[in-house]
C-alpha cells in the first residue's frame, strides 16, 4: 500500500456504493487506498490542490472515481472520524 496521508477513521459505506462495487466485482478497499494515498480519481486538478491542502488543514478530503457510467464518491471527515463511500446521487 503506498503511504497513507491520513487517517480513515469508521469507514462505512451506502448499500448503493456497496451493489454498484459488487456488480463490477471491485471492492471498496481499492479506492480507500487510492483516497487516503493522493489518488482522487477524477477530480480536476484545482480540487486535488483542495485536498492536498485540506489534509494539513484538517479539512474534509473528497474523492471521486468513475465505475461505469456512475461516479463513486470516498468523502472523509475533516476531524477523521469517519470516511464514506456513496454513490453521487446519494450525496
């Protein structure tokens, strides 16, 4: 696992999240890695920035990774007390 920028905390996820990872038989720890490592997905690049910035100033870090023709949002809480996998529609 590449270097973890910050802590997870409770992870939990939207049964939506959860059936959509199914049906591509991807799982959910695929994308926290990608998330709490600096990989964001499909953000533009001003909102990686956001992220970067927000990891030392204690703010939420949103991720956002296209299955399919849906997007998947991994959303951690800026004190880390919890991270959330849903679906956009679910946001």
């Amino acid at each position: 696992m590449s270097k973890r920028l910050f802590s997870l905390g409770q992870v939990v996820s939207t049964p939506g999240a959860l059936e959509l990872l199914d049906k591509h038989n991807m799982s959910p720890m695929q994308f926290l890695v990608r998330h709490v490592s600096g990989d964001y997905g499909d953000l533009c690049d001003e909102d990686k920035e956001a992220n970067n910035e927000a990891i030392w100033n204690e703010e939420r870090v949103l991720s956002s990774y296209m299955i399919g023709n849906e997007k998947v949002y991994v959303i951690t809480e800026a004190d880390r007390s919890s991270t959330t996998i849903l679906l956009s529609n679910e946001y």
